[in-house]
C-alpha cells in the first residue's frame, strides 16, 4: 500500500507545483520571473533516487509541464531529464543529509536548465534574442529556486527516508 501512496505523491507533486507556480507565485514575482517548482522537485527525486529513475522522472514531469501549459512539447521534457540525470550521477557522491547539498543541487539544477533551454532555443526557434533580461530571469530564477529549495528539502528528505517518499525497490 506505502508504494503506490508514494507513486501518488511522486505524481501529484508536478501538478501541485505547476498550480502554484501558475497561481500563487506569479503574485509573488520576482520581476515576472517565478520559481520552477517542478525542477525543485525533479531535482531532489533525482539527488535521492536512481540515475535511471531521476532521469525518467524529470523527462515526464518536464513533458507533464510542456502539455499542460501549452509551451514547445519536449523542451523541458528534455531538459528536465537531462538535467536529473547529471544531478543523478552526483547521488553517491555528496552528503545528502546536509541542507547545503539541497540548495546546491537546486542552484545546480537551475543552471543546466536554463542552459538546456537555451541551446535548444538557438537550434530549434526562427528568432531567439538574447539579451540582458533574460539572464536576469535566469539570475532571479536561481534565488528564487534556491530561497525554496531550503525549505522544501528539509520536508523532501525526511519524507524520502523516513515518510511515505521511502523508496519500496522498482520506481
């Protein structure tokens, strides 16, 4: 029963944070930039789970994200995935319990991302500009991201260990 409790939370998770970062944190913006709470969120499952699982957790929370507010189908799906899976590589190398490793993670998380967007808007889009305001997004979303991060793992951590997160074997 405690495995599919966790599949439950694992998917509910991306549609609460797209809620909330469709309703609640585009209140609260930062210069119209609000936090990716998917990415939080993909980026602690990737941090605390396999290599294979974080990877194909982040691709179908990045397409989950892609359908259901209507941007280019498969660019965060890509990104997500990619970026879960560098993050996974790092699992067996850093000191999970510490709340410093949480935030990097996120800061981590965020800049792949944001790379992985970016590269695949050159290559992909007719007509991309670069200018200052997006790195300044990039740089809001980063503080955003990590001032969420702390708080957010503390709960993800716990729950991972010792709470309806524990992982049960099979994804």
């Amino acid at each position: 029963m405690d495995r599919y409790v966790r599949i439950f939370i694992l998917i509910l998770l991306p549609w609460l944070a797209i809620f909330l970062q469709s309703t609640v944190f585009s209140t609260y913006s930062i210069k119209g930039t609000v936090p990716d709470l998917v990415l939080i969120f993909v980026a602690f499952f990737a941090l605390l789970n396999r290599v294979r699982e974080g990877t194909v957790y982040g691709f179908l929370c990045g397409l989950l994200e892609d359908l259901v507010l209507g941007r280019f189908i498969g660019m965060n799906a890509l990104a997500k995935g990619l970026t879960a899976y560098i993050l996974g590589k790092l699992q067996g190398n850093v000191f999970q319990e510490n709340i410093l490793v949480g935030a990097f993670c996120v800061f981590l998380a965020t800049c792949i991302n944001a790379l992985c967007i970016f590269l695949m808007s050159l290559v992909f889009l007719p007509v991309f500009h670069v200018d200052m305001g997006l790195v300044a997004a990039i740089i809001y979303q980063i503080v955003y991201n990590i001032a969420l991060a702390v708080p957010l793992y503390l709960w993800y951590y716990d729950s991972s260990n010792y709470g309806r997160l524990r992982h049960y074997g099979e994804f």
